[in-house]
C-alpha cells in the first residue's frame, strides 16, 4: 500500500512539474520565423517557416502583402505571404507580426521596386498622325497606342497611322531609356510630354 502511495505521489508531482512547464510555455511562448524576405517587383509568394511553443496569430500591416494561415497552435507552420506587383520603382516594406501569449514577433518584408518605363504622349487633332521619333542609347522594348482604343503594339519610327475619322486622340510611346525626341510635324498638335509609367 505504502509503495503505491509512493507511486501515486511521484507520478503527481511530475505532472504538477509538467503542468508548469505548459504554463510557462503558455505565459512565455517562444516564436521564430526563418526564411527569406525579400520579393521581387513582379510580386508573387514566399513561404516562411513559423515555430512556436503556443497557439498564435499572424497578420501583415500592409494590403498588398497577405499571410495564411492566419492563425495555429504550437507546433511548425509554413506561412504563405502572396505579395502583389509593386507598381512604382520605390522599394517599399511590410511588417510581419506574430503575437503568441505575452510574446509579439515582428519581421519585415522588403519588395523591390520595379524599373519605370518612360512614356511619350503627344495629343492631336485630325484623321492621321505620324509616329514621333524616340531614340536612346539604351532604347528598348518600345510600343505605341495610337489612342483610338485600339491593341497597342510595336513602335515602328515613323508609322504613318490613319483613323476611321476627324477626333482628338492621345498617342503614346512607352519604352524603356527614351532620351531624344522628335516630332516629324506639330499640325494639330496640342500638348507634348514626357513621364514614367510601370
């Protein structure tokens, strides 16, 4: 009898000593999360890998950047962050958060910014328009919208282009390292410029 009081005293003082250790688990989790952070402009996802002693919430602080699963026990995860395409040639940066019992885990997110294309409009009035001469040294990938709702497509220098009447329409020259330009004839011209799109 006495052996097996001895038993039963022994076997609750190891659960009371387990019990404290799942408290402090509880009350002081531990947390870390390991993998790369870094997104190219294009977006897209990466995968994280999320430890933790006690159950956990993540969220992210900016919209374009989301994380699933949101939410777990202790144990390991692999957390998806989908990360949209940047539209502007600044980097930019979203913060990570984790919380779990008295424990926040931050860790930040950094996407590059994507490389602006220059952009020629030139806006018009009539019922045919000359393509305007773009040249660079390091000129490429150029396309025109002739601005009459039709498919862009590849800039031939000079294109004669004639629309289905008389109307005021906006042609645009998109390409990357636009440096000189050239408008063959400014009748019916309105306005000119130059500016940066993605």
């Amino acid at each position: 009898m006495k052996t097996i009081y001895k038993i039963a005293v022994v076997m609750a003082a190891v659960l009371a000593v387990m019990a404290c250790r799942d408290d402090e688990h509880s009350l002081n989790p531990e947390v870390t999360v390991t993998g790369g952070t870094l997104v190219n402009a294009e977006g897209g996802s990466i995968v994280l890998k999320l430890t933790s002693t006690a159950s956990w919430t993540a969220e992210m602080d900016q919209e374009w950047c989301t994380v699933s699963p949101a939410e777990g026990d202790a144990g390991e995860y692999d957390l998806v962050l989908t990360v949209e395409a940047n539209g502007s040639s600044e980097d930019r940066s979203a913060e990570l958060i984790v919380f779990s019992g008295s424990v926040v885990y931050s860790t930040v997110i950094l996407q590059e910014g994507g490389v602006a294309r220059d952009a020629l409009t030139v806006s018009h009035y009539g019922s045919s328009f000359t393509a305007p001469l773009v040249t660079g040294d390091s000129l490429s990938e150029a396309r025109i919208s002739w601005g009459d709702g039709s498919a862009e497509k590849d800039y031939i220098p000079g294109e004669e282009y004639e629309y289905d009447g008389e109307g005021s329409y906006d042609t645009v020259v998109s390409a990357y390292g636009i440096e000189e330009i050239t408008v063959q004839s400014l009748k019916g011209v309105t306005s000119i410029s130059l500016s940066e799109t993605m």
